[in-house]
C-alpha cells in the first residue's frame, strides 16, 4: 500500500509512533494519540457566553513519564 493511500491515523500509526518508540520514547507513559488538550476558547458577547473548538492533537509527547494514563 502506498503512503498516498493511507489516512492520516494509519500514517501515525504505522510510521510515527514507530519512530518515536525507536528513538527511545515509552508508548506506556510518555506518547498518547487524539488528544484533547484545551476545553476551547471562551467567547463572550454582552450577556452571551459561547465557548469555542476544542483543540487536539494527533500525538503528544510527555518529558517525564506519567504513571498511568486516564482512558477517555
């Protein structure tokens, strides 16, 4: 399969996380994939309160490894 056929999560998937295993990152405590990192952007319009796009990530990396990750 050619890599203009993979989806972007196969791509990730299949190359990045291997790669970062590969340079020394732990996939247990360190790398987690489709993270939500910010609730969004509060708006606010006289009385009216709107909050905006979640922002996420693809893959984030974590320096100090983290005990336990908390499933979504």
């Amino acid at each position: 399969m050619k890599d203009t056929e993979l989806s972007e999560q196969d791509i990730s998937t299949k190359k990045v996380i291997p790669a970062l295993v590969a340079a020394g990152w732990d996939i247990d405590t360190q790398i987690r994939e489709q993270v939500t990192f910010t609730a969004g952007r509060i708006n606010v319009y006289g009385k009216l309160v709107t909050r905006g796009e979640r922002k996420r990530a693809d893959v984030i990396l974590y320096y100090k490894p983290k005990e336990l990750f908390l499933m979504n």
